[in-house]
C-alpha cells in the first residue's frame, strides 16, 4: 500500500479524509500527513485497510491506477511526439 493507491481507495469510495479516517479508527490528521508524503503508512494502518476495505477491492484499484498511469505516459509521449 503506498499513499496514492490509499487516496484512490478513499476517493473511489466518496470519502472525506475525517471519514475514511472514522472507519479505521485513526485521526484524519493521519490520513492527510500519510496523503502528503510526511509520513508512511505503518504495518498496522495497512493491515486495518485491507480489514475495511478487503484484499479484492485493493487489488481492482490498484489495477485501475496502473493502467491510469499506463494511460497518462502513452499520452505523454504522443505529445511530445507532436512537438
């Protein structure tokens, strides 16, 4: 789990950073201090999301972002291709 698949699985979720926060009983100070790269997410957070949120769900997001990122590099080179 690293922060951009855990803001990904908030955001496809609708959540509010105090509400993500609330299911996994932890501040949203947390959460916003793990989403700005201050800090990482412990052992212990990362079991508890994948406890709320389950393995399946994970998983199908994180597919979805690596294929975002596919996306947005083979848009990139196209136009740079232009250029």
């Amino acid at each position: 789990m690293n922060k951009d698949l855990m803001r990904a699985l908030r955001n496809l979720n609708g959540l509010t950073q105090e509400e993500f926060a609330k299911r996994l009983d932890v501040s949203r100070q947390l959460i916003s201090l793990i989403e700005i790269d201050y800090l990482p997410i412990s052992e212990r957070l990362n079991s508890r999301i994948y406890e709320e949120f389950g393995a399946e769900q994970i998983e199908v997001i994180k597919n979805l972002t690596g294929v975002l990122k596919v996306m947005k590099e083979v848009g990139e080179a196209g136009q740079d291709e232009k250029s």
